[in-house]
C-alpha cells in the first residue's frame, strides 16, 4: 500500500487521520477540546495529521469503536491518501483495536499510547524512566493477544510478531516479573522521597505545589520564584519530573516550592496511577497555585479538568490562589475566579512582583497569627522566627531591651 520514496534525505513523517465518538453517555468532557488536544499530541508524537473524523453516537461501538458507515469512509480515506497510523481519541478495548486494525491494515494507535509515547520521550530523570515503563507494560498486558502490528509505535519487539501462543505466555510472565521489578525499585524512591518530605513537615516548612493544565505556564512561573533555569517549552508534558526548591520570602521565610506534571482532559488512569508520585508532592502543599492559560480558548474547561483531578486525588480541602497567566495573548473579557487571583505575564517583571505578592499574601492566609516577646540578648529565637515563621512586624521596646514580634506561623 504505501509507495517506496526514493529521496531519503528528509525523515518522512507519519501521516495519520484522527478519529472520535462524541459519545453522549460521556459528556464530562469537552468533546471539541479533547480532539484539539488530540491533534496537539499527535503532532508532538511527529505525526503528520491529515484528517479528523468524528461522529456522534450514544456509545462507542463495541467491535468497531465507530460506526459501521463511518468505518467505511475512514477505510476509503485512509486507502486513497495513503495514510500510516489511525489515532483514536479514546482509549481502546483489544478487541476494538484488532478489529480495526484487520479493517483498515495500518497501525491503530489509541490516546492513552500516544500519551504514553510522550511520556517516554519526555521522562528524563530514572523515577520518570520507571514510571513509563510500568505505565506502558500495564497498558500492554491485556492487549498482548493478536495485537498485530498496533503496537509497533511501542518499540518494537512484544506483540509485533503475531507471536504463538507459549510465546505469549512467556511474554506475559516476562512483563508481570519486569512489572514487579519495576514496582520494587519504585518503592524505594517513593520511600526516600517520603523521608525526604517527612522531614521537611518535621521542620515545619511550608510547603506550594504548582498545579496546572500542561502547557500552562507552570515552569515559566516556578522559574520566576525560585529563580531557576529549568525545562520551559511550548510543549504538552513539558515537565515530567517532580522539581522541589527551597526558596525565602519576606526577607528570610524558607518555603518548598513543586511543579508537578501538566494535567489533561481523559488522562489515562494507568497514567495517573503511574505519576501520582509527581503529584504525591502537592499532596502535602499548604498551598496550590494554580496556573492557568487564558489566552486558550478552552481555558475554563481546563480550569475545571484541573479542579476535578485536584478532587480526585483527596487535595480539594487544600487552599488555592490562581495565576491566570499568558495576559499578553489573552482577548476578550477578563478572566474571573472567586479565588484569589492575579492577572499577569511571566514575560512581565512588574507581574512577577505581583505573583510574589500574592504568594505572601495568601501564605499569611494560611498561617496563624502570633505575637512573641523576645529578649534582645535571644539572638537565635529572633533568627529561628525570621526562618520558620513569615515575620510581619519587628519592634524594639527600650524599656525592657525585648523585641516585639507580630507574624504568621503554621500550628
């Protein structure tokens, strides 16, 4: 089917259609969003998007994912301009997957695998690397049988040979002892990850996750406070590892600051089991800033993907301020929350000052208000309270040589 090509200069980009359901037994999502996003993905994947089908049904069909009709125009499609790959939006059953893939002979790629290819390309640090691979062999498991060549985009190798029977077995027990394996070495990074985190609470630091859509800002905006270089791209999952700093405010304040892996619409559960250890950091948050990007024109569906995932993972009791960001691309009327929440640009110094603002403001928010007396001679009580506590007002009372402190400490 495909036509030998003769210059070999330039890497051929696959060409691939998209195709979605609008199933109307499942309208938490944002259908328009999700295939953008789809698109979105599909070219971070290297794909050369042709073509998007989509059509509207009660469910998915069982065998077919689409309709029986819809399948014949994608199959003249696909025939006609010689296209390599079939996204689908949703994740598929095996045996979706196969049935396509007997119809249409080429490669069936789902949305939870394209989600996953870019987490293998975007992982870098050895916890990252772990988690995809056990996010991927998860997914891989149940579709081993007569999975064809779908999974070739996976790497190769399992599945990709239509292999018998006792080769499947074997593959299986290979992937269930590499899984465990996996899980091992995972519990240990989680384990000193915890001690890690344990000892901050000891100390007492307070403690701000980013939180966000992916694309959103947050690097950009944890760059600005923690006065950092780190990985700032216009790209979906830009950010994969967990990054922590120790930062000061308020001339002398220690608080942890996390940015956490970019949240999506239809986020694959093998995926947020797998990188719940990225969010495990803005569990213990005090507070969550959360970025948003309102110059997208679905901003308000991601505010809410966001806001629901936020829920599901137990951290909706955790106070949030919003940065609602990218003010230099956004049109149309101001963004509003009943949150605390700036406007601004990372781009914009001024702006910078008025996140950092904010920050204060609503750390002191958080906090409980004190007074103290100490004795002048009490140097180190005055430099513990600079450190561990957001110091608001510093007097010297003459008469009895004491410093009179007001500020805000954690209970």
């Amino acid at each position: 089917m495909s036509q030998q090509h003769t210059h070999t200069t330039k890497k051929e980009l696959e060409s691939a259609i998209l195709v979605g359901v609008h199933a109307q037994s499942d309208e938490v999502f944002d259908f328009e969003s999700t295939m953008e996003e789809l698109a979105s993905l599909s070219e971070t994947c290297q794909l050369n998007v042709q073509a998007q089908f989509t059509q509207n049904r009660n469910h998915f069909d069982n065998k077919y994912y689409v309709g029986k009709g819809k399948l014949e125009d994608i199959k003249a499609y696909v025939e006609m301009n010689d296209i390599d790959v079939v996204v689908a939006n949703d994740e598929l059953t095996t045996a979706q997957s196969k049935t396509l893939n007997g119809n249409l002979n080429v490669k069936i790629i789902d949305r939870t695998q394209l989600i996953l290819e870019i987490f293998a390309l975007r992982a870098r640090s050895k916890e990252g690397k772990l988690q995809v691979e056990l996010a991927q062999l998860d997914y891989l498991l149940p579709r081993l049988q007569g999975h064809g060549r779908s999974l070739s985009r996976l790497g190769g190798g399992i599945g990709t040979r239509g292999p018998g029977e006792t080769k499947l077995e074997m593959d299986r027990r290979h992937i269930r002892t590499r899984m465990n394996e996996i899980k091992h070495q995972l519990e240990t990074v989680v384990e000193h990850r915890e001690r890690y985190r344990n000892k901050r609470e000891q100390n007492n630091v307070f403690q701000v996750a980013l939180v966000g859509y992916t694309n959103a800002g947050k690097s950009s905006w944890f760059n600005v406070l923690a006065d950092e270089v780190t990985y700032e791209k216009n790209l979906l999952f830009a950010t994969l590892d967990p990054k922590t700093r120790q930062i000061q405010i308020n001339e002398g304040f220690n608080l942890i600051i996390s940015d956490t892996v970019g949240f999506i619409q239809k986020l694959p559960t093998t995926l947020i089991a797998a990188f719940k250890s990225t969010l495990e950091e803005a569990k213990g948050a005090d507070l969550l800033l959360h970025v948003v990007d309102s110059s997208h024109p679905e901003y308000r569906v991601q505010y809410d993907t966001v806001n629901r995932i936020v829920d599901d993972l137990d951290m909706g009791h955790i106070p949030q301020a919003i940065i609602f960001n990218k003010k230099d691309l956004h049109e149309g009327p101001l963004p509003t929350t009943n949150l605390p929440s700036v406007f601004v640009s990372s781009k914009n110094d001024e702006d910078k000052d008025k996140v950092k603002q904010m920050l204060i403001e609503q750390v002191k928010a958080a906090l409980t208000y004190y007074e103290e007396s100490v004795p002048s001679n009490n140097a180190d009580r005055l430099y513990f309270l600079k450190q561990h506590t957001l110091v608001s007002e510093l007097n010297f009372n003459e008469d009895d040589a004491t410093y009179e402190v007001k500020g805000f400490k954690k209970e």
